[in-house]
C-alpha cells in the first residue's frame, strides 16, 4: 500500500512533474462526475472522456470558489464535495450546450 501512495515523476528535460496518487483520485472522481453531467443534461461535450474531465473540474471550482452554497449536506470523497461538483458540472454544462447550439446550423435536406 505505501508504494500506492509515493508520487510518480517525469522529467523532460530540466523540467520535473510529479503526480501524486491524490491528483490521480481528484481525476478519476472527475471524470465520473463529467460522465454522470453529460448524461443528465442529455448532450456530449466536444473532446469525449477529457471534455467530461474538463467540465467537471470547472464544476468544482465553480461551486466551491465561485458560488458557496451554505446548507448542503454534501459527501465529500478525497476532499472532492460530489453534491456541489455534480452541481456545477451540470450548471457547466447547460451553459456549454446552450452557447454551442446558437452556432451550429441546421442543414436543409433536400
């Protein structure tokens, strides 16, 4: 279990990046919490399994720096609150969909 818990480093160059075994949690609950979003509003997002990552991290922030709601009762796994994530993933992506749509053009079969 502690080699579980040790960070895994890549060095390019002079340049090191580590991730540690709690980022990687941070995005697989994410990337549920993305997929759960796109399913409920009914629309995918563009780039697939990254896009749902996407969303979901801006749900997060959104609903925990940017709009604070008091009174939840919210679970939070790996210090991830899932009530206010889904929230704002959701919130994130209406918004998405509802900005995209007034760009795309119907085609007119003939």
């Amino acid at each position: 279990m502690l080699a579980l818990m040790s960070d895994i480093g890549i060095r390019i160059g002079n340049t090191a990046f580590s991730f540690s075994f709690s980022l990687i949690i941070y995005l697989i609950i994410a990337a549920l919490i993305g997929l759960v979003a796109e399913g409920l509003v009914g629309r995918r997002l563009p780039f697939g399994f990254i896009g749902a990552i996407i969303a979901a991290l801006v749900g997060i922030w959104l609903m925990t720096q940017i709009i604070i709601i008091t009174g939840i009762n919210d679970i939070y796994v790996y210090g991830v609150p899932l009530v206010r994530a889904l929230i704002g993933a959701l919130i994130f992506v209406a918004i998405w969909n509802v900005i995209v749509s007034a760009f795309y053009r119907r085609r007119d079969y003939v």
